[in-house]
C-alpha cells in the first residue's frame, strides 16, 4: 500500500527515546507529526530529533488527538494514564500502540479492550520479547506440536541488583507495583503465548520489600532511596490453568541470587522441553535416549525473520505498522495482554490476602 501512516507519540521519555521512536523512524510508510509530554521541552526535543517536517508539540494529549488527520497513537507514558489515553484515543478514531502492561488494573485494561471492541480501531501492547529470535524460533515449534502438550512453564524474570531509580519506577500508584508489573510482565506474556494458553484457573503470590529498605546499596543504576522505595523488590507466583497446565512465575530487581535472567522462559511438554536460560536449549527423548540441543539462531529462517540485522523493537514497528495498512491482527492480541494483566493483578491480590485468587469461568 502506499498509504503513509501518520503517527502522534504521547510520553516522550525513557521508552520512547529507547524504542518506539527510533524504531518509527525506519519504517519507510510512517510519519511522525505530533508529540505529546507534560514536559514540553521533551516533546519539542523528540519532534526536533524524530518528527517530520512541521511536526506539531503538545502538553496535553486531548488537544493531540484533536488532530483529524492522526492515524497511530503511541502511548509511552507511566502505567497509570495508559488506560485514559488509550481509551481516548480509541475513541478519538485512532489505532493504538500502548506500552506494557496493558494497564495498571484489570478494570482499565477491561476498559481498554472494551473500546477496541467498540470502535474497531486496532488495540496492541508493546511487549517486544516476542519479537526475539529464540522466541520466534521457539514459538514455531510450539505451534507445530514439537514439544507435545506442554504442561508446565516457567517465566523468569529475575535481576540480582538492577532497580530503575529513574523516572516513576518506584512509584506504586503510578505503576501499580514494581518488578512484578515491568519485567515480570514481559516474562509472563512470553510464556502465555508460547503456551498458548490463556485461561487462568487460579493464582498464589508472594510480594516481598526486603533490600529495596536499605541506604547505599549496591545497584546497577545507581543507588536508590529507601523514601522513595514504595513498591515490592520481588515477587513470585504459582498459576493454575483450566486445563491442569502450571506455570511459575520469578520477578525480581532486588535479589540474593547468581543466576538472572529477564524475558525468559523454561518450557515441559510431552514430546519435549525448551529453556533460554543459555542460548535457546532444546530437550528430549530419542530411540529411548536423553538429548539436548543448542538452536543456533545467527542465521535466518526465523518467522517473520529475513536474515537482515532487524533488531527486536524494529521488528515489532514492523510488523505493526503492516498490521495497520494491511487491515490484520497485530501480533500481540489485546485479549492476550488483558489476561497477562489478570494474573499479575491476581498475585498482588493473593499476597496481601494471603489467599489463593480463583477466577470465573
């Protein structure tokens, strides 16, 4: 198609610096002509760096989507607003692109999948880990049924001492949480969808705020401070599925351990097993014998993949952007981000209760 895709990006900061933009830019049939931040001096800077030509800058995201001739918006701002704007712009006539999560509660992201519904506008969530390689590779054979019927998993995400101590991070009401909604988020939805399983039966969750309390600790980024500390620097679930099917779930910023890992997952079905804690591993029985495989993925043959050197966030502009012009299902359903929001919310349930979260049929 020839279309040109014009685009409005809302939330000029770290996430959108460090993917969205760039990877925009090289998409041969999109444009980006407005820009949107509470601090107007970063959305001028964006514009300046990424926009078209008479790009326009705003400070409030109601007047942006005011802009008839916008088709995309890209919501890039803390997880509390993701609901609001996205809602909003559905409603305002245009295709969205919102950040992970899906939304800070299971209602807004209800919300959110309710107005997609509503308005036919197409509805994705920005988890990019799906785009890797090993996870395409890996989703194939799922699909495929290489690995039978697979009955456990397990989602990793876990940092030994990496705490983001910029931005809102450690803001609970503007995040709704702290590792478990970041990264454990993108572990979670990597595992649903290799799985491609999305019906939760029931969930048990552990929180714990136990090295986010101290001064000077060692951190990645930087020292962080204990006022401000005001979400969990860990946290753990145990999920049922409908089907029997078990997953658990690691997440952590904060933790005594030597072995991390984030946006991996460890697979077990009855034809065979899969992990990405070295590479992408492949298990299983042959002519009554154990065997391992290491999938080489430096070459093509990938889903999706033609052997060039697109990075992970390019593939997913890419693809994206197609799913727009070409009137197709993004890859990241909005239906899948709602239940990886369901189950995340479930764990913080169960940990202030203390009880097991069962959900409805």
């Amino acid at each position: 198609m020839s279309k040109t895709l014009k685009i409005g990006i809302i939330g000029c900061g770290g996430i959108a610096n460090g993917k969205h933009m760039p990877s925009l830019k090289k998409q041969k049939q999109v444009e980006m002509v407005a820009f949107c931040d509470i601090v107007p001096e970063r959305a001028e800077k964006a514009a300046a760096e990424f926009g078209a030509e008479g790009a326009k800058v705003y400070t409030d995201f109601r007047e942006l989507l005011k802009d008839g001739s916008l088709d995309v918006i890209h919501v890039c701002t803390p997880n509390d607003s993701h609901a609001e704007i996205t809602v909003a712009s559905l409603d305002a006539g245009k295709h969205v692109m919102c950040e992970k999560p899906m939304a800070k509660t299971t209602a807004q992201a209800k919300e959110m999948l309710e107005a997609a519904k509503r308005t036919g506008k197409k509805l994705t969530i920005g988890y990019q880990n799906r785009f890797r390689n090993d996870s395409l590779y890996l989703k194939e054979m799922c699909d495929n049924g290489e690995l039978g019927d697979i009955y456990y998993g397990k989602a990793l995400a876990i940092r030994r001492r990496a705490v983001p101590t910029w931005g809102v991070f450690l803001d609970e009401e503007k995040q709704g949480g702290g590792p478990l909604i970041d990264i454990g988020t993108h572990a979670l939805d990597l595992t649903l969808w290799l799985m491609d399983n999305y019906k939760p039966k029931s969930v048990m969750g552990t929180t714990f705020h136990k090295l986010g309390q101290r001064e000077n600790a060692a951190n990645a980024f930087g020292p962080w401070d204990p006022k401000e500390f005001n979400v969990e620097d860990s946290a753990f679930g145990f999920i049922t599925m409908d089907n029997g099917a078990t997953i658990i779930l690691e997440s952590s910023w904060a933790l005594n351990v030597i072995e991390t890992g984030e946006a991996k997952t460890v697979l077990a079905g009855t034809e065979g097993g899969a992990d990405m804690k070295e590479g992408l591993r492949i298990n299983g029985e042959k002519m009554s014998r154990l065997y391992e495989t290491n999938i080489d993925l430096g070459a093509g043959g990938v889903a999706f993949y033609s052997g060039s050197a697109e990075s992970d966030s390019d593939r997913e502009a890419r693809l994206w952007v197609e799913a727009v012009l070409e009137d197709k299902e993004p890859v990241v359903k909005p239906e899948q981000a709602y239940v990886v929001t369901q189950i995340l919310e479930a764990i913080y349930e169960s940990a202030k209760s203390g009880k097991a979260v069962y959900f409805e049929d």
